[in-house]
C-alpha cells in the first residue's frame, strides 16, 4: 500500500515529534492537578514520616515533582507512586532497620478513587501498620469491606495495574475482600504480609481478570483449597506462594490452569505425596521451585518432558532413589537442584549429557551418592555455582575443567586436598567446605576467596594466608596449631589494606598470645578465637577495631586486666571471656548497647558498677564464679529490653549475601549459659535468651525489689553468695522466669505467695537457707522435689515431708482463746502432781495404822477370792 507525500509528511512528524519527546528535546509544563494534589496530602496525613521522606510533598512545589510522584507529561495527572523505603542488611542482624521508614496507615480506598488515573503503587519494604479500605466519599461508594450490589459502580473507579505493599511485616490486613473492586490489577505483591485471618484469599485472587504476577511469599496461609478442581486465572503467568504453611498433597486447581504459567514457586512448605504426572499440564513452565518440603517417593522420570524448563528445585525434601537419567535431556536448563535428599546410587556423565547451559547444579545426598564419571570427561557446561556431597576417595577430575565457579561447596566428602586443588579454590569467590574429612596441610595455603568456611574439616599445621581480598572466613574445630602472628602480622597485612570482617579460628590448638598487630585489621566486625590454647594479656591493640560487635575469646588461659582501650569498641554486642584467668573490676566501659556480657569463670573481683544498669539493651549478664562483692545495684530495673517480653527480635548472627538474589550465608553467635541447672548450648536461639547469673561471687545485702521488674527475664540465678533478707514479695512480677536459682545463701523469712504465681516457672532452687514457714500450696511450687528446698530446717509442707503441725486453722483457734492455750498444760500438771501426792499419803496411813493394816490385807484376801471364782465358772464348760 502506497502513501502520499502528505501522508509521508505528517508520519515523519510524528515519529520526530515522538524521538524529540521521548529524549527531553520537547516537554511540556507538567501541571499538578488540584484533585490529585489534594489526595496525595490527604494520604501523607494518615503517614508518619521520621526521616521526611515526604518532606517535598507541600503546597509550594507542583505536586508531580514531589519525591515519588510520577505524573503524565500529556495529561498532568498522577499515575505513578513510588515510596519504597530503602535499607541494607546489616552485617550482624537478621532484620533491616525500618527506624527511617513510612509507617502509619494506608489509605488504599481514597487514593485509588480520587487519583483517577494512578496505574501503579510501590509501599513495599516500609512499615505500615493498617491498611484503609472502608469508606470512599466520592461514586457513592460506601464501605467496600461488604460485597453488594450496589457497589457496582466502585469496580472501575482505579486503573490501577501493579501494587506492592510487599515487606510491611507489621502491617495488619484481615481481609482481601477490597480486591475484587480493584479489577485492573496486573501485578499484586503481598509478600511477608500476615494474612492467617484470610481463610478465602484463593477465591478472592481469581476475581482479578487481569492478574499476571501473583506473590502471596511468606503470608501465613494454610488453606490451598483441596476441593477446588478449577480456579480461574486467566491471565496468570507469576505465582509465588513460598514460605507459607501448606501441609497437604498439591491441589487439583494447580494443574487445571487456563492460564499460560512460567514460575512457580511453593518452596518453603510442608507439601507432602509425590509429585503428581498432572504437573505436565503446565507445559510451559519455565522454573519450578519445589524445595524444603516434604515430598517423597523417586524424582520422576517424566520431568525430562518439559521443553522450556530453566530451573528445576527440588532441594531439601525426601525424594529416594537414583537420579533419573532422563533429567539429562532438558536442554534448556539452568539451574538443578537435588541436593539434600536421601537419594543413592550412581551418577555419571549421562545424568548432564544435553545440559549445555547448566549454570549452577546443586547434587548432595544425606545418603550415599557414587561418582562414576570417566576420567577425560569434559562436561558440555561452564559452571557458575556448584554444590557437592560423594563418596569417592578422589576429588573429581572433570571439575578442575570448570573455569567460571564463582561459588563452591562441598559437605560431608572425604578427598584429599592437594596443592592443585588450593590452586582451583583460589579462582573461586565463594567456598563453603564443612564437615569433610579433607586430608590437608594448610601451612603453605593462601586463601583469596571472598568468603570461605572451612570449619570441622579435620585440617592441620599452622593458619593458612588470607589475601587482601578475604571478607569471611572461618577455620573453627579443626586442628590447626601455632600461633597467630603469622596470620595476622605477616609483611603482606602492614599495608592496611585488608577487608577481613569475620574471622574465627576457634576450637583449635592454636598457642600463644594474642599478639598486638590487631590494628592492621580495623575492618573485622567479628572475632571467635575461643577454646584454644591462648594465653598472655588482651592487647590494647584491640581498641582500634571501632567496628567490632562480636568478641568471643572463651576457655583460653588469658590473665590480667581488659584494657580500658577496648572503650573504642562503641559497636560491641557480644563480648564473651569465660573460663579464662581475667582479673580486676568488672569493665564500666563496655558498650551501652551491648547484648550479652559474658564474663564468668575468671577472677573478677571489685563492686558490680551501677554503669551494668546503663546497659539499655543487655539481654545476657552472665558474671557467676568471680569474686565479686558488694549489694547488688538497685538500678537494675533501668535495662530496658528486659523490662518486656520478647526483648529482641533480632538473631545474633552475621549475615553474608550469596550470589544468589535475596540469599545469605550466615553464622549464628552462640554462648553456653548455665540455666535450669544445666549447661546448655544456645545458638539460633540466643536472641530468645533473656538471663542473669551472679553466682558463685561473693554478693551481700538483700536482693533489691527493683530487679523483680525484669518482667522479660527468663533466667536468674544468684545461688552461692552470702545475699541475707526476706525474698520480696514483688518476685510474683516475673510472669516470664522459668529458672529461679536462690540456694545456698542466708536468706530468711517465709517464700511468698507470689511466687506460686510464676506459671512458667520450671526450675527451682531455694536449697540451703535460713526460709522458715509453710511452703506456699498451690500446684507449681508443690511440683517441684525436695532437693528444691533442702537445707532449709524451718521449712515444711509438701513437697516435704515435714509436717506442719499447726495449720492455719489451728492458728486461728489459738488467737481466739489464748488463755485457754495457756492454762491448759499447767492444769494437768497439775493434775498428776496431786494425784502422786494423795497416793503416797494413803500408802503411809495403812502401813502405821494396825487396825487398817488388817482390814486393807482382808480386803485383798477376799478380792483375790471372789477373782478365782469368776474365772473358774467362766472356764467350766457344763455350766
């Protein structure tokens, strides 16, 4: 079809009218409209804003230059607001700080009527706190909570295509029925938001017609709707429901989709059966991610047909048998993960024959995988990502051919590590080779991945060289010796230069001291030097780490003081120095921020500091077997986080990011604290973890009632010091203690009822007292044994066996008549005396009087008599 010379014109035009839009040579004077200015300063009153991110959204500037606003150039009207809020992982806790963060309430309902024409809303990541979609006072439109007739006219009032309200943790929805009236909806993101209130949430998604991406992640939905056999996406690409609470068969509706889906995710759950042949339905499926669930049976063969499948994820479930061969031919496929299931048998170059563009593979069995891989074989792939668990003797040959490893790990395998294999592990970034029996002599060995984690291999000689490149690594439980001078004040570190920021090297037999070259390393977050053979003095060195949060140097043969130049350490967290030979007062300086301060099993001595109560954040305060003396602070009630419940959300752990998107390596910190009467180890938990142990000192005084406002406290032991006073009645506060050790002190007085309240309570000891009284009854303080109470004499009531004779009954009636009570026992002494007296006189009377001697002695005769013949007539037996 030909076209004119005008027609040609007015099409160049155009196109150059659009080139020059496009690339900012033409705009036009984008205006706010007054309606939309109005509702976006309505929505921020219902915002808190503490670090003024919306400090740009005032009456003074054009509204469509506001931060986060995006208007049409040809219309002027808002279309676009994007506020996500923006943190980083911090390199020792779980969870991003949303201190600087939107919070407050989301008025969905008046945004979405009153900006006309807004196709897209981004609040993911902040911390909202309620979500508004009650009451819209434009269309008529009333609450939109109740489905009804008349709300017909509300369905079309938002364009709106993509909302993210994803990462608002705290944000409170109970229900999706405003869904549906949001029609236009193409991309809804819901992740980490807790909708366990939303039993319907299936049947309320699939009245979006035009849904495409679904992410319902982390929501704590439980219900997939078994008896749905159809469910009606028609648009449906995207569905992620990962991380949830599922604990049946995959259902029906799954494999019955109209719609064309790419990605599915269901990882994260409790998915039980085997995995259905109906999954082919689904035969465009591009990624599959099925991992940590409880699957079980053999990977289907089947899986091989699908024909564009990118990622197969079937990781950490309990698939058995061998894997299928037919997996070989999946041509398209990048990532496969099988790792962390009870698979054997043998797997060889037949398993990855037409995987030509494998990148990352992940193939380790709890069990007991064979490698049976020719030789010369070269792989048809380059790997990126690689994670390995086989039984073989030998490192595999084939993988020295794989020059584009950017991380590496091998578990549970047993090889020997050869100086071509330190050559190939240096090309890599990241290497995680735990629980091996690696046959290795690391003298010799430079390290220069980015992160390496070589603990509980069984590695000898002295510590290994760290390049300049090293960020992480750990080397703990192996048997490394030496001292730690050569790592740590070699040539090649005194340029300041390095990036170390976790090192742990603990549970060896390393020697010597702590050396004073520790200014070289000023980047280090973390140091775990402890149970090794250590000894000499804290260098004063340390105190240039100001970025240091967690210091472990336990169970080493360390003497002498801290030095007070640690107080440059502001970042300290946790600061663990147990069971070494640490001598004088107990630090002032430490960190108010601190978390846990370990200092037990050395010789401390001095007062406890009223700066410990300073400590705002302090979870564990552990400094029993000292010889410390004086009261107890009564500040103690001033540590804030152990005024509440649930004192720390954060998990004690430092966080490294994998190569992987939103995935991390992490190392938990752990201590082991003595509580309930025992030693237990607490890692992953430790956050949870609330404890104060003053034992074994040398403590005075009365226990100050101030400490019982440690409503948070879950463990407090003040067993063996010479602490005198009654227990304060104010110990019923602790609603949250499960262990309460008191014993072998002089403490006196009654146990008070209160402490019969304490519902959790779950070790007791108040053994070796001066307690007296009954024993508050009641079920909790009755459960527990004697051994609870021994060695308190004036103690009775169960669970002892001493019985207290006058109950509280009795009590009373002595109160009522206490002369009675008084005049009782000498009645009846009184009674015997006279009755001895009258006796002897009668006795006397006969014995001098002659006459009444004779009559007594007849009277006797004549008794014994009359006895005879009642006895003899009472044996005759013809009477």
């Amino acid at each position: 079809m030909s076209t004119s010379p005008s027609q040609n014109a007015i099409i160049f035009s155009w196109l150059l009218w659009g080139i020059m839009f496009n690339t900012g040579l033409c705009s036009f004077d984008t205006r706010c409209n007054q309606q939309d200015m109005h509702a976006l300063l309505n929505f921020k009153q219902g915002v808190t804003d503490p670090s003024a991110v919306l400090s740009s959204w005032t009456t003074q500037l054009d509204c469509c230059h506001w931060k986060g606003v995006i208007c049409s150039n040809i219309t002027s009207r808002v279309t676009r607001i994007t506020l996500p809020c923006s943190t980083t992982l911090p390199s020792y806790r779980d969870e991003n700080d949303k201190s600087h963060c939107l919070t407050g309430s989301i008025h969905l309902s008046l945004l979405l009527v009153e900006l006309e024409f807004l196709d897209y809303l981004d609040l993911g990541n902040n911390d909202f706190l309620a979500l508004q979609f009650d009451y819209l006072h434009n269309h008529n439109c009333r609450n939109l909570s109740i489905a009804t007739s008349s709300h017909s006219q509300c369905v079309n009032s938002s364009t709106l295509s993509h909302l993210d309200l994803s990462l608002n943790w705290n944000l409170d929805i109970n229900n999706l029925k405003w869904l549906p009236y949001i029609s236009s909806l193409e991309y809804l993101n819901l992740r980490a938001i807790d909708l366990s209130k939303e039993s319907n949430w299936l049947q309320l998604v699939t009245m979006l017609p035009s849904l495409s991406v679904l992410n319902m992640c982390d929501c704590v939905l439980k219900d997939l709707s078994l008896s749905l056999q159809y469910a009606n996406f028609t648009a449906l690409q995207v569905l992620d429901l990962s991380l949830n609470e599922f604990r049946s068969e995959l259902p029906k509706w799954l494999f019955n989709l109209s719609s064309t889906v790419y990605i599915l995710d269901l990882s994260y759950n409790s998915l039980i059966g085997h995995l259905p042949k109906d999954l082919l339905n689904l035969r465009e499926l591009e990624d599959l991610f099925m991992p940590a669930n409880n699957f079980d049976g053999p990977i289907p063969d089947w899986l091989g047909e699908f024909k564009h499948l990118k990622t197969l994820d079937l990781e950490a479930n309990m698939f058995s048998g061998s894997i299928p061969t037919n997996l070989g031919n999946l041509s398209t496929l990048i990532t496969l993960s099988v790792a962390s299931n009870p698979l054997t048998g043998v797997v060889s170059e037949r398993n990855f024959a037409k995987l030509s563009k494998l990148k990352l593979l992940y193939i380790y069995s709890y069990s007991t995988l064979i490698f049976d891989f020719d030789s010369d074989w070269i792989p048809p792939f380059q790997l990126e990502e690689l994670w390995l668990g086989f039984s073989n003797p030998d490192f595999p040959a084939w993988l020295y051919t794989q020059r584009s490893v950017e991380s590496l790990t091998i578990l549970q395998s047993s090889f020997e590590a050869s100086h071509k294999f330190w050559n190939f592990v240096s090309t890599i970034s990241q290497v995680r080779m735990q629980d091996n029996l690696i046959d290795g002599n690391m003298s010799n060995v430079l390290l220069n991945s980015t992160f390496i984690a070589l603990s509980s291999n069984g590695l000898k000689g002295c510590l290994p060289q760290l390049s300049p490149n090293v960020v992480f690594v750990m080397l703990s439980n192996n048997s490394l010796s030496g001292e730690l001078s050569p790592l740590l004040c070699g040539h090649n570190v005194s340029n300041g230069k390095n990036n170390l920021l976790y090192l742990d090297i603990s549970f060896n037999n390393l020697s010597g001291g702590l050396t004073n070259c520790w200014k070289n390393w000023k980047s280090l977050v973390a140091i775990h030097l402890g149970s090794n053979n250590l000894s000499g003095k804290i260098p004063p060195s340390l105190g240039f780490l100001s970025n240091l949060t967690s210091f472990h140097l336990h169970e080493n043969k360390l003497h002498g003081d801290i030095p007070p130049s640690l107080h440059n350490c502001r970042s300290l967290l946790v600061f663990n120095v147990r069971n070494n030979q640490l001598s004088g007062n107990i630090p002032d300086w430490i960190s108010q921020g601190v978390l846990a301060l370990q200092l037990r099993s050395n010789h401390f001595s001095g007062k406890i500091s009223t700066q410990i109560c300073e400590m705002s954040s302090l979870i564990v305060l552990d400094i029993a077997q000292n010889t410390i003396s004086g009261d107890i602070p009564s500040c103690f009630g001033n540590i804030k986080t152990l005024l509440f419940n649930n004192v720390s959300r954060h998990k004690l752990s430092f966080e490294f990011p994998s190569l992987r998107p939103g995935r991390y390596y992490f190392s938990a910190d752990s201590l082991e604290l003595v509580t309930k009467g025992q030693v237990l180890e607490y890692e992953k938990n430790l956050h949870f973890m609330t404890l104060i142990d003053m034992s074994s000192n040398n403590l005075s005084g009365t226990i100050p009632p101030q400490m019982f406002s440690l409503i948070g406290l879950h463990s407090l032991n003040l067993s063996n010091n010479k602490l005198a006073g009654e227990i304060p009645n104010e110990i019923g506060n602790m609603k949250n203690l499960e262990s309460l050790d008191f014993s072998t002190n002089q403490l006196g007085g009654e146990i008070p009822h209160s402490l019969s309240t304490l519902s959790f309570l779950s070790y007791l000891n108040l053994s070796f007292n001066d307690l007296i009284g009954k024993i508050p009854s009641g079920t909790q303080l009755q459960g527990f044994t004697p051994l609870s109470y021994m060695g308190n004499h004036d103690l009775c009531g169960p669970p002892l066996t001493k019985i207290c004779f006058q109950d509280d009954k009795h009590k009373d009636t002595e109160h009522e008549d206490g002369n009675q009570s008084e005049f009782l026992p000498w009645f009846y002494i009184g009674m015997k005396s006279g009755f001895v007296t009258g006796f002897l006189g009668v006795c006397c009377a006969i014995f001098l009087n002659k006459k009444l001697r004779h009559a007594f002695f007849k009277f006797l005769y004549d008794l014994r008599y009359r006895l005879h013949a009642v006895v003899v007539i009472n044996m005759n037996p013809f009477r």
